[in-house]
C-alpha cells in the first residue's frame, strides 16, 4: 500500500508541475507570425526549435508537429534566428504571416557536447582522448548497451564471449594491460561507477547473464568512452581501463512526446561445423580399429553393404539449432515545463537462443525527472528497475554436439533417450539435456541516483548525490534421472540466490567563471564514498522418488548436498579535483588528481594518487591561421600524461585466509579450517602511465573531421601469483611484479556531405595496437599456463605449442620417426619441428610461441544515407591479424573413432592416400597443441543493415499522428573470414588466455522489422 501511495505521490507531482502557467501582462500586437520547422532532408517536423526575433529577447518553441506562433510588438519584416540541438543555427527575414522553413543537420553540433567525468564539456574545449558513439550505432542494438560499441570507437575492441542470449562481452580500450586483475573498462550510467562482474552463486552451468543486460539499450541518450589518462585519472584507482560514461534520456522543456517501438524478427545459427555423416563417421572408425589390429581386417566396426544403408545418420546440430524468434516492445513518455522535466519508460525484450531451450528475457523500466524547485537550487531523479530471466545451455553441450558420432540415435527404439556416446569416449546426448535438463537463472536489478544542485554563490555549485545499485540473483537447476547426467545422483537439484548491494555519496563543488572575457576557468573539486555488499547461499539434495518436483521441493530429495554461503564487502573513498583554464578559446590546460583509499590493498599501500595534466592549442584562432580558413575550419593540437590505477583484484587479496575442511576421525566427521592464502601488507595497486597526442582536424567548413591520436600505456606492478619458498608453507603468493606496455596509433574520420535530397554521413575509425611484456619480476624470463605462454619481449595472449612439419611417410619411418613425438612411430603420424635442435621432438623441450589473439588493427565504418522519406544505415566492423585457437577442431582432429570428427578426416593418411597435411586415424591418439589449431582470425562483417521509411506527413497527419517510422533490420548478415569455426568474432574472456574457442555457444544472424509510432 505504501508502495502505491508513493507512486501516486510522484504522478501528483507531474500533473502539479505539468499544469503551472506562468502569467503576464498583456503584449500589445502588431504582427502575427504562424509557421513550421521541418527537417531539409527527412521533411518531417522538428519539435523543440527555439525561433527568436534577433534583436530582441522574444522567442518560441515549436510544439510537436513543428508549428510555431508568434504574437509581437514588432512589424513585418524582421529577422528570426532558429536554433535546435543537431542542426546549422539559421537567420530568415520574414514579410509575411505564415512561413515554413527547413533546417539543415550539423553533424558536427551533434557531437559537439561530451560528458566526461563528474560534468560536461564541448568538443572544442576538451584536451582529452574521447570520443561519442554514433546515433546510428545506439539505434542498431535492442540487446546490450555493449553492443553499441563493436566498430563504432577507435581503439575500443569489442569480442563476444559467448552468442547465448543475454551473455556479455569482452570490452579492450587500447588493449588489455592487466593478467590476473580485471581488463574490462568502467561503465558510469547516469553518474554510478559500475564495474560489470558477473553476478552469480555459483549453482548455475554454462554462461552467465550479463549484469549490463538489463539496462534497455533504448533509454540511453549518449555513450563517451574516456580513453587517455587526463580523461579517466578522474576515476583514480578505476580508471586503467578506459572508462565508458552512459547518459540516459532526459525530458525536454514544452515538449510532450509518447513513443511506441515494436520489432520482430528471427535468427539462426551464422554457420556450422563441418563433421562427418554416419558413411564417413563409420569409414573413420573401421581405419582406427584397423590400425590397432590388422589381423581382425578392414570392416571391424560396419561392413560397407552396411554403411552403404546408414544414409547421413543423425546431424546433431541440427537436431539442436533453430530459427529463433525475437521481439521488443518499447514504450516511452517525455516532457515538461520550464520547471520540471521527465521521461518514463517500459521496455519488454525476448530473444530465443538459436539452441532450443536456451533464451533471454528483459523487462525494464526507467524514470528520469529532473526539477527546478528555485532560482538557485535543482533536483533530480534517475531510476531503473529490471528483472532478466535465462535459459542457459549447460557447460560442454556444445562440444557434446559436435562429438557426438552420427551413427548414434537421439532415442532409443523404445522411445526413452539414448543416454550417451556408445563409445569410448563418454558424452551425454546433447539433446536429452536440452529438453530435459533445467539450467535458468532470474535477475534483478534496481540502479537509482538521486542529486540537489544549489547555487552557493553566483558562479559557485554545490552537487549532492545518493545512489544505489542493488542486485538479486536467483539460479536454479535440475538433472533428471532420465538423462545419463542423472543416473548416478537418481536426479540433482540445486539453487542459488546471491545479492550485490551497493550504495555510493558523492559530493563535488564547482566554479566557473570568465575573467576580462578571455579568461576562461572551470574547477571541480569533490569528495566520494562507495562501498558494495555481496553475499550468496547455495543448497540442493540427490535421490529424488521422481522427476515431478524439479527443483521444487528440495524436501523430496533423500540425500541433502552440504550448503555453501559466504560474503564479501569492499569501500572506497575518495578526493578529487580537477581544474579546467583556456585562454581566449586559443590555449587550453588541464589538470586533475584522485585520491583513492581502498578495502582491498594491503596496510601499507591503502592510499593510492593519480594526477594527470593535459594542454591544447587551438591553432585556427590565431591571426596567421586566416590564409589557410577557406580549406581548414579548425586544428587542435593535444597532449596529456597521467596515472591511473585497478583495484579489480577480489577482496580479501592481502589479508591470510582460512577455509573449512570435512575430515574423519575415527567413525565422525569433522570439520576443520585450513589455511589458504599468506598475508601481503604491502599489495598495492596496478598503475598504469599514459602519454597521449591528438590531431583534431576539420576541413571543408567540417564537413570532413579528423582525429589522430598517438599514445603509449605502461602498466607496473602488476599482480601476479608468484612462487615463494615451500618452507613458507604456501606455493605462491599475489604480489606486485612485472610490467606491460600498449602503444599505438587511432585515426577517426567523420564526414557529412548532402546534394539536395541525398545526403550521406559516416564516421570511419582504424586503430593500431603493440601489445608487449616488459617484465615479470623476480628476473622471471617466461611462464607458461597450458597452451598459452607469457614472455617478456612477446604480447599477452600468445599461443604456446608445437610446430608440424608435414606426415611421416612410409620410407622415412627409421630417419624421421623421432620427430612425431611417440615411443613406436608409425608411417601416417604428425611431424613435428625440433625448436632445440637436440635431435628428438618432445612436447616439452619443443614447444614455441606459434601465434597471437591480439589483432594488428580493428576497424569500423558506420553510414547513414537519407534520400527524401528512406534512410539507410550500414555498419561495418572489422579485424585483422589475430588469431584464434580452435579447440573445437583440435577435438574433431583427434581421428580416433571414438567421436565425431572433422571432414578433414576424409583426407586422413592410409597407405593409398598418402596425405602429407592429414594424419592417420588411430584408436588411441597422444594429443598434442600445435599449430595446426591456431586459425587466422581475421574478418571483416556486415554488422548492421537498417533499411528505414518515414511515412509523409500528409498521411500521418490524418490519424493524428506526428511521425510513423517503419525499419528492416539485418544483423550478421555476411561475413568475409577464413577461420573454419562458427564465428571469428570469439574469446573466453581471459586476459592470459584470450581468442579461445572451445564449445563456446555459436554466434547468430537474424533479420527483423520494426515500426515506430509517436505521437
């Protein structure tokens, strides 16, 4: 009931607020002026214009349908001045009572203002590395607000960690520099510090849902990604990473606008691996067999006549693949007066995953207000809340796909499930698990600030903000006893809920002032607090009388699973300050410092400081510049250094600590506590320096902008678990060791060129990246984890293994049997090269970097065409030279009949094919990591076609109507690659292991159509 109460509360608020009417005196008239503002190209109305008498302060604002009235002591003719946010300020003489006139869109004025941290500043004005995602690139992604990114920020390299819906992606800005703290940048979404990890109780199998995915990517108004220091040393110890600054929609001042978006579409899988049928799965084991034991002869598995009758058997990836369906709903209410500003929304999003039984759902809502309540003082509100629900594929469903032998059968005769791979190897039938087996988890999330603005002196402005991120998971599965995962458990269940609480003050002051009209200075000076809450409790019991129940009753399970539950807390305070000074819009300086104090470092390193300092020239504000005016309308030169650091290390990280153990003693069982981690007192941060300097370039009156920025990053004192001595009784330990460096070099170019009613803007970004160790502390040279390697000199992310050297022939058994790597070589096996030249390969003594995940350049190139009434928008992203290692098809490749193989085994080895890239089937293969797995992942991609109409006013109009839009929307489309997996556009995630591509859930691509009402 309180609840309600305070919702009526805020309604009476708008309606009081809405329904204020300033009053005057009455004007004396002796001209009356009725017009429209509509759009040069589009020729749709424009609400919002502000039309002035110049000369005089009287002005006006066009209402919906872009008319305007004017009543006014001045006679005809005088001159209005138009003026609109994204459009070229216009001056028209008017004689008569009725006028419509047409604006012109300036692309640059629509990037012209850039939130940055703690405030705003104009493009002009700014001595810092940032850049603004394209309208277009907001409007192509209903998903996640991280998806507005791929392609569209220079030096921002945006990977997918997985296609299940609602799963989250790998963010790099300007390269990762951390290998066991986190790389991903920080999100601040209406002025809340997030960093986006994965909110989980551990019940859950397979991905996780993306906490990020429950902001509707329709609410949000800008995205700003900081990248050089003096951008983000503003945020200190966070602020390594890069940091992206969200910025929700906001009312407008006497504009009423009600917007309904629908859309639909489907998707499918973008492209399947390719695998053997049931002839040339069964041909594949008769050879394995056959080479462990000629004597039993050539057909040990099938005979031909029997092959001949199997036809293509079962393609399990077709049994799992479907054509999804995906739809959003999106309704919105914006408006406002002089005084008080709001915009509600609600946002219903459902995409099935392209494997049955896996899916995403979003239902969100929002309300922004922002309110003057006196001449010196403001108050705001920004609040969303969102539920999410997932269905997520289990962990090794995708590999049990593409392992899973053709010849197997989903059923068996008597219509219960095939339980598992009838070979050696031992996989789960895939679609049993699907169908059967409950895998879900349930978020919610309620992000609000609230903030009061008062004017302590004339130029003066004390900011206050509350705010609160509160996050609730739930997760639940379920394995029958009727799957081969269950039969031993007699049915599993288990759920999980976990909370992540947070709440953040912040506190700043703010000065501005001109001095003698040239003097321009702007300084900030705050204090923040923020401290975060996690806890999680998990339970579950075994040995269920049936299946009915799920995960239900726990009560019905015979066999309680011990319980788990834990918490963790961190704080952050911090002092900051920043001062901003131009001279005459000529000469710019800027200079910042945070002081962070963090939980999660030792006692001697609480603190942490990160100043940072930046200069401008505005080069075509001086006097010589004028000669070279016509060609060239601005120059900007840049340059900054700064620190920054990252705190994203876990908590407790320096402290010792203890876990409990089970142990018998005697007939009982108790429980103990072990101690697992020595204590560091003097864990401190990452930090990383940053050098940056930038070209900001117009030319042809800014038709053509150009950005250039050169920058290089050093991160020292990185966070490594080293090794200490065993006396200690412990094997490592989390220090400050080592170093890594990025350098490199983006380039952004925007153009906006119009010929009547074509006109055509796009914005196309290329950056360069050199991704190297510089060391690694203790004077440790290299360290290896499994198929990766971390050496000084060599990137993060270089892949470790062998290096083949053709197939063993028969003759050359005797000379060259001891570069295979087995004890009794066989003619048919894989060569292998001997790096150490000892004579002999092993997989130990021979193994050498063998390639790369970091990329020599991504690219993107966004494009809007409109032509009257049609709009065009084309996204294209890209990236090249990276590699990717393909664990799927080091799995298919293993030849051994036990499992489902790769086509290329069409091509194995045998005495009358003797293959010199394709080895021998055999039953019982040593594998080994080698370059054959390492795939150049290069592409380029289609990213987003959007094909749009806008419906001509004298249709609309009759229904009462200001503008009805309709779409058609292609994502995915076409992509150019080589990579042989599902998608090139693939990590796991890790910053020592990335560009991984293990039973990852495959990418898709969908086409869908939408329309647009607003009224």
């Amino acid at each position: 009931m309180k609840k309600k109460l305070n919702i009526l509360s805020w309604l009476s608020v708008f309606l009081i607020s809405l329904g204020i009417n300033a009053q005057s005196t009455k004007p004396t008239i002796n001209s009356t002026l009725d017009g429209v503002i509509i759009d040069q190209i589009t020729k749709q109305p424009i609400p919002g214009v502000t039309i002035q008498i110049k000369g005089i302060t009287h002005s006006v604002i066009t209402d919906l349908d872009g008319k305007f009235s004017f009543q006014t002591g001045q006679s005809f003719p005088y001159t209005l001045v138009i003026s609109s946010v994204g459009y070229v300020t216009k001056e028209q003489i008017v004689n008569d009572k009725f006028i419509q006139i047409a604006l012109k869109e300036d692309v640059k004025e629509l990037n012209e203002v850039v939130v940055i941290g703690y405030g705003t500043t104009s493009k002009k004005d700014y001595t810092g590395a940032a850049e603004t995602v394209s309208k277009q690139a907001l409007r192509s992604t209903q998903r996640s607000l991280e998806s507005a990114l791929q392609g569209s920020v220079a030096g921002v390299n945006v990977t997918q960690t997985s296609g299940q819906p609602g799963a989250g992606l790998s963010i790099r800005v300007r390269g990762g520099s951390s290998i066991q703290g986190g790389n991903e940048p920080l999100y601040v979404i209406d002025g809340f510090p997030i960093y986006n990890s994965d909110v989980t109780s551990g019940v859950l199998s397979g991905t996780s849902t993306n906490p990020l995915s429950a902001i509707n990517p329709a609410d949000i108004e800008s995205i700003t990604v900081l990248k050089d220091a003096s951008s983000t040393a503003i945020y200190g110890s966070r602020g390594a990473n890069g940091v992206v600054i969200v910025t929700t929609k906001k009312g407008k001042s006497n504009i009423m606008a009600v917007n309904y978006d629908y859309s639909i579409g489907q998707n499918e899988v973008r492209k399947k691996v390719s695998v053997l049928d049931a002839a040339g799965f069964s041909r594949l084991r008769n050879a394995a067999l056959f080479d462990t034991n000629p004597a039993a002869g050539t057909n040990q598995y099938l005979s031909e006549a029997q092959i001949a009758q199997l036809g293509k058997g079962v393609d399990w990836q077709d049994a799992a693949f479907r054509t999804a369906q995906t739809q959003n709903h999106q309704l919105s209410i914006s408006g406002g007066n002089n005084q008080t500003k709001y915009a509600i929304s609600g946002n219903y999003f459902n995409q099935e995953g392209i494997i049955k039984n896996t899916g995403f759902e979003r239902l969100s809502g929002r309300i922004n207000l922002d309110s003057k309540l006196s001449d010196k003082s403001r108050f705001g509100v920004n609040l969303s809340i969102a539920e999410t629900k997932s269905k997520v594929a289990p962990s090794g469903l995708v590999t049990a796909l593409l392992s899973m032998p053709p010849t197997a059968t989903i059923y068996e005769s008597d219509g219960s499930y095939t339980l598992r791979n009838p070979f050696e190897n031992i996989f789960s039938n895939p679609i049993a698990t699907l169908n059967e087996r409950k895998n879900r988890a349930v978020n919610t999330r309620v992000l609000g600030t609230v903030f009061g603005e008062y004017d302590v002196l004339e130029n003066l402005v004390l900011k206050v903000s509350f705010g609160t991120d509160l996050i609730g998971n739930k997760e639940s599965t379920y394995i029958p006893s009727t799957i081969y995962e269950g039969l031993i458990t007699n049915g599993e269940a288990k759920i999980g809920n976990s909370t992540n609480k947070t709440w953040l003050n912040e506190n700043t002051l703010t000065y501005t002032k001109v001095f003698s009209e040239v003097h321009s200075l702007n300084v900030l000076a705050g204090y923040t607090q923020q401290s975060s809450t996690r806890d999680f409790v998990t339970t579950g019991s075994q040995q269920f009388v049936n299946d009915i129940t799920s995960d239900h009753s726990l009560q019905s399970g015979n066999l309680a699973l011990i319980p788990t539950s834990g918490e963790s807390k961190w704080a952050l305070n911090s002092y900051l300050s920043r001062l901003n000074y131009n001279y005459d819009s000529k000469y710019y300086f800027t200079a910042s410092i945070r002081a962070d104090g963090s939980s999660r470092f030792g006692k001697n390193n609480k603190w942490g400081y990160f100043p940072s300092v930046a200069a401008a020239w505005q080069i075509d504000k001086e006097n010589f510049f004028s000669l070279l005016s016509n060609t060239i309308s601005s120059l900007k030169f840049r340059t900054s250094y700064g620190s920054t650091g990252n705190q994203e290390i876990g908590e407790y990280q320096s402290l010792s600590t203890l876990s409990s153990v089970k142990y018998l003693f005697g007939d009982q069982i108790y429980t103990g506590f072990t101690p697992t981690r020595i204590a560091n007192d003097d864990l401190g941060w990452e930090l990383t320096n940053q050098f940056d300097a930038g070209i900001d370039l117009g030319i042809f009156n800014n038709k053509v902008f150009l950005t250039l920025d050169a920058y290089r990053k050093t991160t020292k004192n990185l966070l490594l678990d080293v090794q200490i001595p065993y006396t200690s009784g412990f094997t490592s330990s989390l220090q400050n060791f080592g170093s890594v460096q990025n350098q490199g070099i983006e380039l952004g170019i925007n153009t906006s060129l119009s010929n009547g009613d074509l006109s055509w803007t796009s914005n196309f970004n290329i950056a360069f990246n050199k991704n190297k160790v510089l060391a690694l502390g203790s004077d440790a040279e290299f360290y290896t984890f499994g198929n990766y390697i971390l050496k000084v000199g060599d990137p993060l992310g270089s892949f470790y293994g062998a290096v083949t050297d053709g197939i063993l022939q028969t003759a050359d058994v005797a000379t060259k049997g001891v570069f295979t790597g087995n004890a009794a070589p066989k003619a048919g096996d894989r060569l292998y090269k001997d790096i150490n030249g000892d004579g002999v390969f092993t997989t130990a003594a021979d193994r050498t970097t063998i390639g790369n995940a970091q990329p020599d350049f991504t690219f993107g190139f966004t494009n809007n065409f409109t032509y009257r009434n049609f709009e065009l928008g084309v996204i294209i992203q890209g990236s090249v030279g990276n590699d990717i290692l393909n664990g799927n098809s080091q799995a298919l490749e293993l030849f051994n009949g036990q499992q489902n193989a790769s086509t290329s085994a069409l091509d194995a080895w045998t005495p009358t094919n003797p293959s010199t890239t394709t080895p021998r089937a055999k039953l019982d293969p040593a594998p080994v990591f080698s370059d054959r797995f390492v795939e150049d992942g290069s592409f380029v991609r289609f990213k987003n076609i959007t094909l749009s109409y806008n419906l001509p006013k004298t249709v609309i109009e009759k229904f009462k109507l200001t503008a009805v839009k309709l779409r058609l929307v292609g994502e995915n489309l076409i992509t150019f690659t080589n990579y042989s997996g599902f998608d090139p556009e693939v990590t796991n995630g890790s910053s020592i292991s990335p560009g991984t591509d293990t039973g990852i859930y495959p990418a898709s691509k969908g086409i869908s159509a939408g329309l647009s009402v607003t009224f």
